[in-house]
C-alpha cells in the first residue's frame, strides 16, 4: 500500500500494519494501524492524515475504546504503546512527567520505590495514561484526591494537522497562558492527541483501615452517608456495593499516618454502629475487602453505565435504578462512589433493546442527574445516544472541536453531540 509505505519512512516498515479484527472499534475495522515513538513521529502521521483527510482513532491501552459512539469507518489507528518513557520524576517537589503509553501499574510502581503515587484508581487494568486523561477516568479515591482533570499541571498535545501544543509546566502553581490541559482532559481525543502528560503527586499512604458494615435498607444507607458526609472524618474513600440478588455493603477506607488513620477508622465504625455492626479490616485484609467493593472491567458484551447524581442522593439515585432495572426485568449491580455523586451501575442478562430502553427510563428518572452508557455490545449503541442530552454546551463545544479540528478527523462523531 502507498499510504503504508508513506507511514513506514516515518515509523518503520515493523510498526504499519493493516488493521486486524482485534484492532476493531465498536466493529469498524482500521485500514492501517501505526505504532509511533516519538511526538515528532506523531506529528508526522498525523500531518499526512489530515493531507489524506484519514479518520483516526488514537489508541493506548486500549480499556476505554468501548466509550463512544461507534464509527462508521476507521482509516487509521494510532498505537501509542511505544510512548511509554518516565521522562521525568522530581520527587522532592512530588511532580512526575511522562509519555501517554505509560501504564498506570507501572508509573505506580515505580513511584513507590520514592514512597509517592499518583492519586489515581480508576480500576482498569492496562490502562495508560494518556486514555485515563482522555475519557477523564477516575476511581473512589476520587472523594480525597480529585480526578486526573485535577491533577493534572501540564501536557503535551498532537493537533489534528501535527501541530505540537503545550500547556502547563513542571510545576503545581502554574497560571500563566490557557488551561489546555483541562479542555483536552475527558475530550476523548477529539481535540487532540495525548502525548506527554505532567501530573502532581501524592505520598504513599503508610497504613490503611477499611470500616465495613452491611446494610439491610436504603433508608440505613442515606442515615450512614449523611453522618459519614457531615462529620470530620477524611477518608480517602467511601464505596457501596449492591446488587439485585444480594444486599448492601459499605465500605469507608482510611489512607494515611497509622495514629491517624487508627484514630478515624475507630470513629467511623462507633459513627455507623447504630446502623449495623461494622468490621475493622488492616493492611492487606483492608486492601483485599476494598477490591471487592470497586468493580473490575466490565465482560465483553456487558452494559455499564455512569450515572451521575447529587451527593447527597445516592440512596434515591439507587432506588430510581433499581426500580427501573427491576421493572424491565434485567439484573443489576451498583458500586457507588458515596459523596461523588457516581454510580458504576451494570445491567445483567439485558437483550438490547430492552437494555436500551432501560437506558431511555433511567434519563427521565434521575433528575437531576445524567446516564452515560461506559460500554455496551454495539446492538445497544445503535439504539441510543451514548452520551445522553447534550445541554445548553454543544454549540460551544462545536466550535471548539471546529477551531482545532477543522476537519473533523479526530475520533468523528464519537463524542457528545455527535463531536
């Protein structure tokens, strides 16, 4: 093929290939895929697939290709896994630089030979850092730490024609010039792509308590996070866990200096006694419980929803998705980030139209509040809008994509709005 032979003066012939079944975005197959090292390499490809007028779809680890509207066609996909050098870490002033096909498991691990991580948890295994930027992923530590939107000081981008942005520094207290680090972060590379990224870090906590109790009603679980929410207690996180055949655990995890975070885990299990008994986990027995309250990865096929709400509701907000789960007859299982106002909700067993019309319900019932569809097999997405209303913001946010990619070139129409 001429245009891979125009690829490979840039890559190398190793890193072209044409697309592959395994390759497929929502079942559109790429014609080539690319494997660049370098931001000089991405520019390059991406100047010739603006000339060419390609579609692209950048790819890093490649957890998240499920979010999004599905494509009609992929002319190329963008590879970044060979971007995956530390280039920086200044520990003394807890900031870390690094390329966007840096896996999250391997910058942590590294990160803690210095006693530091990033403060994300998005629960994806493989996850890079340049797709956790993207989709703005983020985890139940998100209550304590922020998201990667907060985190986040500085980047580096590839516009669509190869020009190179940057924005930010190295860095916490950096104001001067625009925020492109916070417009790019949860565009799903429509703006953009993702190339180098400059995070602020956090120390790595030294011990760690989980406060665990079961709850019998919802009415028990508003009574236990209005008293969680309202006290001084700093917990790092605060997870419920239900499903449609079982009942309601939660989980409240304490991060930090042991006098501390013994001090605050006894407080919190005295604050929920009322309610139930509440078990005490330590170390690796906390860590363990901990991962059976934040869902893994979603099954190939699966429907999983973001729904958001407000903190204070997570009790109604999960009674409105019960009701309709349990109205249209499908399973469900729910784990909620208690005071962040999400619920990673899974819908079991659906056909796809009535998992579709689950979706179209819960839209109208949880107000205020909006369902994003994360992942679901493509006979869903067809049927629906991933992303829900758009609200007063897409025009704006139509121009926007129309100043930086003119072309409309970067993952078309996968974003909210049609974007």
């Amino acid at each position: 093929m001429r245009d891979a032979a125009e690829l490979s003066s840039i890559v190398g012939e190793e890193h072209v290939r044409e697309g592959e079944a395994v390759d497929a975005v929502d079942g559109a197959i790429p014609r080539i895929v690319v494997r660049p090292a370098t931001v000089e390499e991405v520019s390059e490809i991406l100047a010739v697939a603006n000339a060419a007028r390609w579609r692209v779809v950048p790819r890093g680890g490649g957890t998240k290709l499920g979010l999004g509207n599905p494509l009609d066609r992929v002319d190329l996909l963008l590879a970044l896994d060979r971007l995956d050098r530390v280039l920086e870490h200044a520990a003394g002033d807890l900031v870390v630089a690094v390329e966007a096909g840096v896996r999250l498991e391997s910058l942590q691990a590294g990160l803690a030979l210095s006693g530091q991580m990033l403060a994300l948890d998005p629960g994806y295994p493989g996850a890079t850092v340049g797709g956790t930027i993207s989709a703005n992923a983020s985890g139940p530590r998100r209550f304590r730490y922020g998201t990667a939107r907060d985190l986040l000081i500085g980047v580096t981008l590839v516009l669509a024609d190869g020009t190179i942005a940057k924005s930010g520094g190295k860095v916490v207290k950096n104001v001067a010039g625009y925020d492109l680090a916070k417009l790019v972060t949860g565009a799903l590379g429509t703006l953009g792509v993702i190339v180098r990224a400059v995070f602020r870090l956090h120390p790595r906590p030294r011990t760690q308590r989980l406060v665990e109790v079961d709850l019998s009603s919802l009415e028990q679980v508003s009574l236990a996070a209005d008293r969680l929410l309202r006290s001084t207690l700093e917990p790092s996180a605060i997870q419920l866990l239900g499903t449609h055949s079982g009942g309601l655990r939660l989980g409240v995890l304490f991060e930090g200096m042991e006098p501390s975070v013994v001090a605050q885990a006894a407080a919190a299990a005295d604050l929920l006694g009322p309610d139930a008994t509440a078990q005490l986990h330590v170390e690796e027995e906390a860590t363990r419980r901990w991962r059976e309250l934040v869902f893994d990865p979603p099954d190939a096929g699966a429907v999983q929803l973001k729904v958001s709400h407000l903190p204070a509701r997570t009790a109604e907000t999960l009674h409105q998705v019960r009701s309709v789960a349990d109205r249209v007859g499908v399973g469900w299982r729910v784990s909620a980030m208690v005071g962040s106002g999400l619920l990673d909700v899974r819908l079991e067993g659906a056909e796809p139209a009535i998992a579709a019309g689950a979706i179209r319900e819960l839209r109208t019932t949880v107000r205020p509040g909006h369902v994003i569809v994360l992942a679901a097999p493509l006979e869903v997405k067809r049927e629906i809008d991933v992303w829900g209303p758009t609200g007063d913001s897409i025009d704006l946010m139509r121009r926007v994509k129309d100043r930086f990619d003119p072309h409309h070139l970067l993952n078309p129409g996968r974003f909210v709005g049609g974007i």
